[in-house]
C-alpha cells in the first residue's frame, strides 16, 4: 500500500487546493447510490462506513474486484488507495489501486 497516501481525517484536516491531485486510502463503501471514502468499517454487517468519511464521485462499485455487496450495500473488503481532486466537498476519482 502506498505510504505517502494519506487518511481521510487528513485530507479533510489539511485539504488541498483545488487543482492538486491527492492520494487517500481508506475504504469504499456504497449505500443505496451514495459512494463514500472512509477511514475504516465499522464492526456492522452490513459494514457501515467509520471514522471520517468524504463522499467520493467518478466510480462503480460494482466494476472494482475485492468488493462485497448485501442488499443496496457494497464496499471494498480491503482499504484500497484513491487518487483524485477535492472538488468542494467531494473527492473526484481519477485511479483506484492497492491490491483486492
């Protein structure tokens, strides 16, 4: 996993301007169409989206192998890393790596 990614908690403590890439890692989960970035999963079934969270935009779930889904829920079963833009309160997506 990359080591210069950074938590989502930091990304929203210390944001970047708006035409600088960022690289965040966290976990994707998606909720009946509302895809969010977060810091990690709570101890639910469905997972719930814990810690901080940043909603994100540019990406189906469901086309990203190592996701789980039940019902209208479906996240990523391990942290994975996002490059993208903050564009006001939503982080674009341009890559998504780190391994499923």
């Amino acid at each position: 996993m990359n080591d210069q990614a950074r938590t989502v908690r930091g990304l929203l403590a210390d944001p970047p301007t708006p035409d600088q890439d960022v690289t965040v890692r966290g976990h994707l989960v998606d909720e009946g169409g509302h895809t969010v970035l977060c810091d990690r999963l709570g101890e639910t079934f469905p997972p719930q989206p814990g810690g901080s969270t940043i909603p994100v935009s540019g990406i189906e779930l469901s086309t990203l192998p190592g996701t789980a889904t039940t019902g209208d829920t479906t996240w990523t079963t391990t942290p994975r890393v996002i490059i993208g833009r903050l564009s006001g309160r939503t982080l674009e997506v341009r890559a998504v790596t780190g391994r499923p």
